[in-house]
C-alpha cells in the first residue's frame, strides 16, 4: 500500500491514509460477516439454519443502502457522521450473534445491511477529497487490498477458531474503525465542481448507464460464484478459508504498481477471458485442491483486475457531480445487484436439483455479452475521462512530450500533416466532431483522414494507437 512515510519513519494518518483505514475495516467486517461472510455461515452451522434467505436479504439490502445513500447524504460532515454512528450500531448489533438465533438476527442483518451499503457510498467523499483525480486507483487499490487482507484473517478466525471469536475480532476493527473516524476532516478541503451538462458527449448520464449495465452484467459470474463454484469446494474449507482472495488481492497489487505506459485496456479483455476460462475449468476438472486452485486463481484475478477498472472509472467520475455518494452507491449497486440476480439464478438452478452445467453455460453467455459491451463502454468513457489510466496513459505527460511521441509515430507511419494533426487530436480523446470542429472540415472527413491513419500504422483502435505510440517511442529511447 502507498503510505506516506515521514522522516521518523512512521505513517503519516492523512486525510487520504485515515479514509483507507476507516473503509478497509468496514469493509472487512461487511465482508466477512453481511456480504456472503464466512463468520455468518459458520454461525448458521452451529446452530443449523439455513442462511440463504438472510444472506440474499442482506445483499439486497446493500444494494438499497447504495442506491439511495445519495438522496440523504450530501455533505462530507454528514458522511463522517454516518460512519462514526454507523460503527458503534454495527458493534452493539454484532453482540446479538453472540446468542442463539431470534428476531433480533434478523432484524440486525438487514438494518446493518442497508446502513453500510449508505457508509461505502459515503466514502465517496472522502475519495474525493483525499487525492488527486488521477491517484485514486492507487487509493481504491490500497482499500481493497486492506479490507480483503482483514477478511482472510476473520474469515480463518471462523474456521480454525470459532465464529464467536471471528466476531469479537471483527467488533474490535470496528471500534479501530470508529477511532479513525474521529480523526476524519469534516470540512471540505476542494471546491464543489458543478455537474457536467448531459446534452452533448461529454455528459455524465450515458458513460455512467452503460457503465452500471456492464458492471450489473459482469458480476452476474459473481453471484453465480458464490451458489454453484464456491459451494463445490466446501470440502476444503481450510484451504478456501485463505486462500479465496488471495488472487484478487495479488491482481489488485500487480495492476496497482503497473506503469502507466502498459495498456490496461487489453488487460481488461484479459480478464474477461480468465473468467471465462475459469468456468470452463469448472466443467472439465475434478474438485481437487489442484484444481480449486486453477479456478480460483483464474475467477479471483479476473474479478480483481474488473473490480478495480470499474471502482477507479467511477472515482474520477466524481469529479463530475455534485454528491460523490450518488456516483459511487449507483455504481456499487449495479455491483451488488449483479451479485444477487446471478445468486439467486444459481441457487434456483441448484434447488431444482438441474445439472450445475446450466448455471456454468449461463456464466459463459456473459462472458459474451460483456466482451461484446466492452468497446461501446470504452467509446462513451474515452469521451468523458480523457486520461484515466485504463483509457489512455498520456495522462503523466507534458504536452511537449506528447507533441514529440506522435510526431515520431508519425513520421514511422509516413503520415501527412493533417493525419499527425488528427492522431494528436485522437490522442486527447476528442470525438470526431470535436476534431472536425478544431481544424474546419467535415465529420465525414475526419473519419477519412481516422482510416488512413489506422491503415498506414496497422491499427484498428484509438487503444492500438495510444499503446503503438507508446511502444514506438519507448524503444526509440531506449535504443
């Protein structure tokens, strides 16, 4: 994680690093016990209920919580206020699961549910706030890591131990949680940036539409996950006890120290592809430990590497609204309610006692139609966030740089003056019409001059551009 260090070689609890604290320990708690936890599971056992009604009522409550955070909390000083009370609640409910099954575990589930799915879209504002637009992926990806790191350790904490112990540790982060939350800054620290006017291109209400269809798409796989893959595997408890998130945990550090010249758009199809290729596995392979490795490795690192394309896409979308509650909990729910349609379709498939094979074709169809959304998405983001590091990685560059880069890339491809003119263009992520309004010619005519360039460099996309010019550049320098 990216900790600022000081001279005496302690943390500094910054704004940024104290944010990353308060949300990481909510979150594995949330994680652990409300989002399809273990410690919860491991408690059903104890005392043998079924936990599926609660679990899928507790996910559906997240995902209202996400959903209509926005409409009550609009200020940063209401947000620290949700979370300090948020988590002494939180910690007095915990209690109740300390005895046999009543009302009252009913009732703590799901207000506990709605209220954190309010405290994670909240952190909105302290995400935008703590950093600059372009180092919030790094922020997202230290809180993910953290939060998942935690989880582990409760979730082992109910396996090996009992979930009464998992519990009283996930209380005590709590309390951690609290703390941190004190020493929050309440004031806001950056001017309010009004919303971007949704009539022409560069509007925010289309990029975000398709960006939640994708995201409650995608994670589809997820829900699906939890009722027909993860189930499988239950016979080695000791080893999914740990072992779970430890490629999502390593594909979020990996794609978080990437430098900025590696595209990470094709990583992204990458990971669609894992997913796939990890239900694939799921059919063709034994239940093995070897092969819960394979699938796990595979499901786990694709969802890690699309777990933070999206988070860090709606990061910088909060530049471009007035309340970061409601840009992050509307996205978040396209999340949570992608996770439950595909478990409550899994857990259908599984109770009619129907070959698994059904839920598993059902993952691949997704897949499919997530691949096929992928360069609609990235067409509609491109316009909006110019230089966000999974659409381009210009965004480090002086325009002198730039300048120098196309203009070799240029001069490899034999490009005209007007070409180099409309790759630099391109490069800035502006659309057709915007480049044909800049140099006075017709929307038909830079879609002329696009494909000569693309011709002449051997390309097909604004992506293969970026990453040749790259490329090209890189090797000239180290020549």
């Amino acid at each position: 994680m990216e900790l600022k260090i000081e001279k005496q070689n302690h943390f500094t609890l910054n704004e940024r690093n104290l944010a990353v604290l308060v949300n990481s320990l909510l979150s594995a708690w949330m994680l652990a016990f409300l989002f399809e936890g273990r410690i919860f599971y491991a408690l059903a056992e104890v005392y043998q209920i079924n936990p599926t009604g609660m679990v899928f009522g507790s996910v559906a409550a997240i995902f209202a919580g996400l959903l209509f955070c926005g409409l009550y909390i609009r200020t940063k000083r209401a947000a620290k206020r949700l979370f300090l009370y948020s988590n002494l609640y939180f910690i007095v409910v915990s209690a109740v699961f300390f005895f046999p099954p009543s009302v009252f575990w009913t009732i703590g589930m799901f207000t506990c549910s709605f209220i954190v799915g309010n405290c994670v879209a909240a952190w909105g504002f302290f995400l935008k706030s703590g950093v600059a637009k372009n180092e919030r992926m790094k922020m997202i990806a230290d809180m993910l890591i953290l939060s998942n790191l935690l989880m582990i350790l409760l979730d082992t904490a109910a396996v090996y131990l009992s979930p009464q112990i998992a519990m009283a540790l996930s209380m005590f982060l709590l309390l951690c949680a609290s703390g941190f939350t004190l020493k929050l800054p309440s004031e806001e620290t950056i001017p309010q940036i009004p919303p971007v006017k949704t009539g022409n291109s560069a509007g925010l209400a289309k990029p975000l539409v398709i960006l939640c269809l994708f995201i409650a798409i995608i994670t589809i796989d997820s829900g699906l996950m939890y009722q027909v893959v993860t189930p499988a595997f239950t016979h080695l408890e000791g080893l999914t006890s740990w072992y779970w998130a430890v490629p999502y945990i390593l594909a979020l550090f990996v794609m978080r120290n990437l430098p900025r010249r590696i595209s990470r758009t094709y990583i992204l199809y990458a990971a669609i592809a894992m997913l796939g290729l990890s239900f694939i596995g799921y059919m063709a392979l034994d239940r093995s430990a070897v092969s819960y490795f394979i699938i796990n490795t595979l499901m786990l690192g694709a969802f890690g590497i699309c777990d933070l394309f999206w988070w860090s896409i709606l990061g910088e979308m909060l530049e471009f609204h007035q309340n970061p509650a409601t840009i992050l909990g509307t996205g978040l729910a396209a999340n949570v309610l992608g996770v439950l349609l595909g478990g409550l379709i899994g857990s259908a498939v599984m109770s009619a006692d129907l070959s698994s094979q059904n839920s598993i074709l059902l993952a691949l169809a997704v897949v499919c139609v997530t691949l096929a959304l992928l360069p609609l998405l990235h067409k509609h983001l491109s316009a909006l966030l110019k230089n966000h590091i999974y659409l381009s990685t210009f965004s480090d560059m002086s325009a002198q740089q730039r300048t120098d880069r196309i203009t070799y890339t240029a001069a490899f491809g034999n490009l005209s003056e007007r070409e180099n003119q409309v790759t630099s263009l391109l490069i800035e992520g502006k659309t057709y019409r915007a480049i044909a309004d800049e140099l006075y010619i017709s929307e038909n005519t830079v879609k002329y001059y696009v494909k000569n360039i693309y011709a002449k460099l051997e390309v097909k996309s604004r992506a293969e551009l970026m990453t040749l010019i790259l490329d090209k550049t890189g090797a000239a320098s180290s020549e």
